[in-house]
C-alpha cells in the first residue's frame, strides 16, 4: 500500500486521511535572554532503559508550551510548540521533562502531561474500513485478553461497538474507552497520530495486541477525547472468528514518518548501497557488507530518522548495536526478517532481485519528492521539514 494510494483512500477510511501527512517541526528552541547559556552546553540525551544507544524521545501534544526551567514558576520560554515534534529527553524532574530537538543539547522544560512517550518513529494508521469492524480501543491489555478468551467473542465484541457508537456516557468500568469512528470522514486539517507504547504477541495468526497513543490535534474530535492511550488489536477479531482459514484482515498498518529531507537522505544512502552491490555482487565478503549496510540504514531510519540523517552511514553491525535497534521495534521491514546466513545463501539471481528492488524504491522515493500533494507543512514552512508517511512495505 503505497503512501499514494492511501492518500486517494475514500471517505470510508475515516481517520486515515488525516494521518497521511503530517509535520515534525524540527523548530529552533532557542531564546534571547537564556539561549547564550545553552549554546555553550552540549549534552546526551537519557538513554532507554536498558539501550546504550537509543534515546528517550517523546512527541508534543497541540497544547505543549516550552518553559526555561522545571519549576512551577518557571519563565515561559515558548508560548507554544508546534504539534507532534518529537523531543528527546535529557532529564526528569517533578512534572517536567528537560528536552531538546536534537541530541547535543536541551531546550528547555515542558510539561510531562503535554507529551507521549515515543520510542520510535513508527505510527499506526488505520486501514480501509471496508469489510471489518471498528478498532476498539481496550482500557488495558487484562480486559482485551479477556475478551479473547471469550467464549462469546463475536458477540461481546458488536455489543462493545454498539454501545461505545451511542452518544452516552460509558460506565467508569467499561472495558472500552473509544472506538475508530464508522462514518464522517475526518478533515485532513485534523491530524494525529498514534505512537506504538508497547505490544504483546498474540496467541494466534500473529495478531499484534499494542498499547498505542492516540494524539489528536484538534481535541474533542475522532475518538471523541484529544488523547487516548489503550490496546488494540492489529487484525479483525470478527473476521479471525468468522472466517478462521483466511489470511488475516489488518485493522491498522505501521508506517515511519519522514521529513522530505530525511526521504532524500535515504535514497541516497540507498544509491550508495546499490553501487556497492552491484560492485560486489560476485565477492561473497565484500557482499556481505551490503547486507549490514541496508539493515542499518533501514532500522537507524526507523527508530531515529534524525540520528540516521546525521550518520546515515552508521555499520550498526560492525558498532554491536543492530539488535538494540531491532529488538526495539514491533514491526520489521522485509530485510529485517532475514538472518546474514539468509544472506550468504542468495544465489546471483536473488542478489540481482534484491538490488533491483531497492533502485525501485529510489524511483519510488524520487517520485514521492515531486509530489506535492503527498507534502504538508505543520508550521516550519520549510519545504525538507514537510513530513509523510511511508509504510514500512516500501522501506528495503
């Protein structure tokens, strides 16, 4: 499913198109009366809990305002950020959180409850509705895996929909909190997003249960709250049940969200990699590092797309951090699922394939740029900084 397509989805996707393209605004936090002092400074981020090489980020919600220190009392350094620009995480303290745009030096301090925690650059997007039910958004992971395990689930799961669709109150035990909507198509002006939080592997046909965040930009609207946090399933329960021999019928899709900069950033290190590939498609060592080369580009650019565009050369393998990046991901992209040894087994005409489909994704990529209409901006009026989203189908 190409970012094209989905761009020229019908009404019936609902929230879809207002995920399509949205903007990071990389936006220069600085400030006259205390911007000299933090200039000087140059600092790393918090690193993940048990990374060594992966950074705390979060993304701002619509309202989030930049203060110059931690304290309640704190001087106002902006009145406000623009939505979604993801932030990495320098200190915690009381309901603040030091941040900063990039990763050599903080900003300033921002509320905690004005953030979502983002440990990667994925975002799930729904798919066309037609032919499946409404995702329903679980209060936790124990009241979804409840209704797995019930024996009833077909019916459980249409009298959750009914009742989350009326115009009422929900009792405060409910175990569904929202649910995508089933009609009106949402304004491309309202864009959201919904980050991955955490995810469990499901019992049967590799259904995903996720924790997702659900940001929206024009509170009130969609899932009927501004903000959401709650599990969901990645296929169709209903049609799990109805239709058990079938392939799966995805409720929602990953996708990474790309500067236009960051874009033109991969496709270069993709030609690269190409060259060498086709240099080397004959020597076995030399075509080996091909191999570490594309699942490095690919996972740097999903987790960190801004780490990856000041190193976009980075040999996770050769450094030892590959796992680190994969393990923290709940999707992989085609080159992901694939071992050195599935690598050193290709035959010449499967290494000629493997080339040739990333030149396809450059041609891809080089098309994407021209297209103006897949580009938004969210505020920086820079055109490299107009973001969209690519599925994960069509990184390498």
């Amino acid at each position: 499913m190409s970012c094209a397509s989905l761009r020229r989805r019908s009404a019936q996707t609902m929230l879809l198109p207002a995920l399509l393209c949205v903007q990071f605004a990389v936006i220069p936090l600085t400030f006259s009366f205390w911007g000299k002092a933090l200039a000087a400074e140059t600092r790393i981020p918090l690193f993940m809990p048990g990374k060594k090489a992966l950074y705390q980020c979060v993304v701002s919600h619509p309202d989030a305002r930049l203060f110059a220190g931690p304290g309640q009392n704190a001087v106002l350094a902006q009145d406000k950020v623009n939505t979604f620009t993801p932030l990495y995480v320098y200190a915690r303290q009381d309901k603040r959180l030091e941040v900063g745009v990039t990763a050599i030096k903080p900003d300033g301090w921002i509320d905690t409850d004005k953030t979502t925690d983002w440990p990667n650059a994925l975002t799930m997007v729904f798919t066309d509705r037609m032919g499946r039910m409404p995702v329903l958004f679980f209060r936790d992971h124990d009241s979804l895996l409840k209704l797995l395990h019930d024996d009833n689930l077909l019916a459980t799961i249409k009298k959750y929909a009914e009742m989350v669709s009326k115009d009422q109150a929900l009792p405060s035990d409910f175990p569904v909190i929202a649910a995508e909507p089933a009609e009106a198509a949402v304004s491309r002006k309202n864009l959201y997003l919904m980050p991955i939080l955490r995810r469990d592997e499901l019992i049967r046909d590799k259904t995903l249960l996720l924790e997702v965040a659900y940001i929206d930009s024009e509170t009130g609207n969609a899932l009927g709250a501004g903000r959401a946090t709650g599990w969901i399933a990645d296929m169709d329960l209903e049609a799990l049940v109805n239709s058990p021999e079938a392939s799966p019928l995805r409720t929602v899709i990953p996708a990474v969200l790309l500067t236009k900069n960051q874009m033109h950033q991969l496709r270069e290190r993709l030609s690269a990699i190409v060259a060498d590939g086709d240099e080397s498609i004959y020597a076995q060592d030399s075509y080996q590092k091909v191999f570490q080369k594309v699942i490095s580009a690919t996972a740097g650019i999903l987790n960190d797309p801004r780490q990856f565009s000041r190193q976009p050369a980075l040999n996770l393998v050769e450094i030892g951090t590959l796992e680190e990046y994969l393990d923290n991901l709940p999707y992989k992209s085609p080159v992901m699922t694939m071992t050195s040894q599935d690598w050193n087994a290709m035959d010449l005409g499967s290494r000629t394939i493997f080339l040739d489909r990333l030149k396809s994704l450059m041609a891809l990529y080089d098309k994407y740029d021209k297209d103006t209409n897949l580009w938004i901006d969210n505020g920086s009026h820079t055109p490299g900084e107009a973001v969209c989203r690519l599925p994960l189908t069509e990184l390498p």
